[in-house]
C-alpha cells in the first residue's frame, strides 16, 4: 500500500509513547511467515504471534481468499434477531474445540468485549435463579482482562487502572501467583496451590451469597507469563463449586494452542464455567472475539425469559459479523489441517531449552515457560519499565519483536516457527541483554 509522507501526528496510537514514537517510527510495511518487512526494508522475526494472535503465520492465503469470498457474497448481516449460516458453523466449530459441556458460544469484536461480556453473562445468570444480589466479582493482582470499564475492574495491573477512578463497585482482587522462591522454574512451580484460598478469605469477607463469578487467566500473559502453581487452578474450581460462584477462564492468549491443546483448561486439566477469547481466533486477521459458556448457564438463562422475549439484552452491532466468521472458519481449517496445536506442543520443548539458557545473564532475573509463552525478567534501572523498554527498542533494532510488559519481555512465537527460529529469537535476546 502507497502512503504518502506523514508526520503521524494525527493518529494517537494505543499502549504507546507516542512521542517517543513519532520521532523515530518502528512501522511494519508486510508481513509473511514468521516475518515482518519495516518501512525501511529491514527483516524482523516475529516472536510474539503479532500479539499472541497470529499462531498460523501471516499472510496466510486460505483466511485472504475466504474473507474476499464472503464479502463478494454477503458483507454485512445484522445479529439482532436475524443471522447468517456462517455464524451457526462458527460457532459449533468453536465449541466443539471447548471442555465437555460448553456447548454455547456468544461473538463479541475483541477479547475486551469477551470479558465484559462474561460478567455480564455471570449476573444474568445469578438473576435467572432469582439470587440478583450476587453482583460482585474476583479478580488476581497483576491480571489482564482487556480494557473496558469491566475488563480494567477485574484486572489487577496498576498502570492500566490508575487514571480511571474505581471501576465497577465490590471488586475484590486474590494475589497473584508470582513468586521469588519459584524464579527459573520450567513449567508449573511445585509450590503455591494455596494462594487460591484467597478466593475464600473473599467468601468470608464479602459472603458466597453475593460473589457472581472469579475470573482469571489460566496463565497470566500480558503481566510477564506468570505460570499457575501446581493445584492452583484446581483448587480455584472446588471453591467455586463449593460456594457457587461461576469460574471465568479469560483464554484470549492461551487459546486455540499457545498451550499445546485447544486450551488451557484441557492443559490443565480443569473446566470453567465461561470461556472468554479472540486473538487467535481469527488468526489475528478480523477483530473478532467470542464467549463460550457451559450448557447449564445458557439454559439457565434461557428458561427463566418468557416466549419470543429477549433472553440476553447485550450484544455488538459487529457481534458474528461475516467477514469475522469466515476468517474463523478458515483459521480453524488451518489449524486441524496443519495439526498446529500439536506443533506448539513439540516446539514449547525447545522453546523452554532456549529460554532457560538466558540464565546467568546478570540483567535476567527471572525466567518463566509453559507452551509456546514464555516470560523473562530484566532488572530494573531508574523507573520502572525504563529498561524495558529500551530493551525493546534494541531488540527491534537487532530484528526481532516481542512483547514489553515493564521489565517483562515474553515470547509468543508462532505454531509454524522452525527450531533454527526459535533459536535466534534466543541468539538474539542473548546478544541484547547481555549488553546491560
């Protein structure tokens, strides 16, 4: 695509310094493979899955030709009270690729969407069993679930909530599950089940009787890859099950294979209630995101609406819209096709390898792994994230992207990485950080 020369002054850009930015731009002119081309014509390796969201690649020629197809044949098609067969399909694929018993997939633009969708669900549902005083939510320290009003209330990373005052009423946050003695563990650490009796010290301090739901994500993802102690999760289902609150999996990073299965919860072994993601949904390349929810509470909401009314009054002009639909499909294709989930599987071994391998830097204090995610921690110099950042910067330079949480920089790579990829994403982060 021809542009013209622009001062970029005009588009004020998300999660970015702009002015820092615009005097010197990191601008992406294609994107191919594993590969992006700079508006300068220099290569830069991918290692983030654009944003955890291009798990097949880019430029991927089957999710081109089924998007164009669909908007040939039907561009737009309203969902409120109307629909169209590619949504139907969709949606049974999705949910064919979910736990046993969520059945039921509700399509939202983005996984900020998804999540405020999910709690919204979790009180129609409360409602529907006539218990409407269960309006409060539990959420983790350092947790990221989009950034809508709802998705900021839950989430627990400082930055993203300081600026817009309280957010929804009654939130109550649970520790989250980093810990100091579990530095350089590769995969789940032995130790810290026990954190998610935070879940119930909220119990005993607010009541079960007015806890809709606890959200979390399965691993951490945006804060750095914080991994799930060993029975965490686990113990997080019990108490909700014990007390009746719904347990909310915000899977918008870790679906559709980041963890070597359809998803974290098959990882681990454990059923939420509502599944929330996007991202990979699409493989990135419509916004697009979706809510799966366990058949007893769409039923529950279902039967408590009378006939011919409105079960659930919430939805997006944008929800299930064609295009999105047909990016699905085709991603979805790809996926079963190229069997990449098991791929993700067979690379997370020497991602680990690579990973760990960055131990002995003195600027890496920590570093963390589970799939095809991982997270390495810099030590800090002057304020936070001032390091980090500048440690991005270099590594751009160097021709590799990844993700800057602060000091956290976490690796994402796509499914369809070769090992010889995986490591120069290690070569190149060796080179970087052992400059400090």
């Amino acid at each position: 695509m021809a542009t013209t020369v622009n001062t970029l002054e005009h588009h004020w850009m998300p999660f970015t310094s702009n002015r820092d930015f615009k005097s010197n731009p990191r601008l992406f002119s294609k994107a191919e493979g594993t590969y992006y081309w700079t508006h300068r014509g220099d290569k830069v390796l991918d290692g983030v899955s654009g944003l955890f969201c291009v798990p097949a690649g880019h430029g991927r020629r089957e999710i081109v030709e089924a998007v164009s197809r669909q908007l040939a044949e039907c561009d737009y098609a309203p969902s409120f009270q109307f629909g169209h067969m590619p949504a139907f399909e969709f949606a049974r694929q999705v949910a064919e690729l979910c736990p046993d018993g969520i059945d039921h997939v509700f399509f939202t633009c983005s996984g900020s969407e998804s999540v405020d969708t999910a709690l919204k669900i979790s009180l129609a549902y409360h409602r529907a069993r006539f218990q409407g005083q269960r309006i409060r939510f539990v959420g983790r320290e350092r947790g990221y679930h989009g950034m809508n009003f709802g998705g900021v209330s839950v989430g627990g990373m400082t930055r993203n909530r300081e600026a817009f005052g309280p957010g929804l009423p009654g939130v109550v946050h649970m520790r989250h599950t980093w810990s100091p003695d579990a530095r350089f563990t590769k995969g789940q650490p032995e130790k810290g089940a026990e954190l998610a009796d935070d879940l119930k010290r909220a119990v005993d301090l607010c009541g079960a009787e007015t806890i809709a739901a606890c959200i979390v994500e399965p691993i951490a993802g945006s804060t750095g890859a914080l991994i799930p102690p060993k029975g965490y999760l686990q113990r997080l289902r019990e108490i909700c099950d014990k007390h009746d609150i719904l347990l909310i999996f915000d899977e918008v990073i870790t679906g559709f294979g980041r963890t070597g299965k359809p998803f974290a919860a098959h990882s681990f072994g454990v059923t939420p209630d509502i599944m929330t993601m996007a991202k990979a949904l699409t493989n990135g390349n419509i916004p697009m995101g979706a809510v799966a929810v366990h058949d007893d509470v769409y039923e529950t909401i279902m039967r408590a609406a009378p006939e011919h009314a409105v079960e659930f009054f919430h939805g997006y002009t944008y929800s299930a819209n064609p295009a999105g639909c047909a990016a699905g499909l085709a991603a979805l294709e790809i996926y079963r096709k190229e069997a990449l989930f098991e791929s993700a599987a067979k690379l997370a071994v020497r991602l680990e390898e690579v990973m760990h391998a960055l131990k002995g830097i003195p600027v890496v204090t920590d570093v963390r792994n589970y799939g095809l995610l991982a997270g390495v921690d810099i030590a800090p110099h002057g304020k936070p994230g001032e390091r980090g950042y500048d440690v991005m910067k270099k590594l751009y330079e160097a021709g590799l992207l990844v993700k800057i949480t602060g000091d956290a920089a976490i690796v994402a790579p796509p499914f369809i990485m070769k090992e010889s990829e995986i490591e120069q994403i290690g070569s190149v982060m060796r080179k970087v950080l052992s400059a400090y």
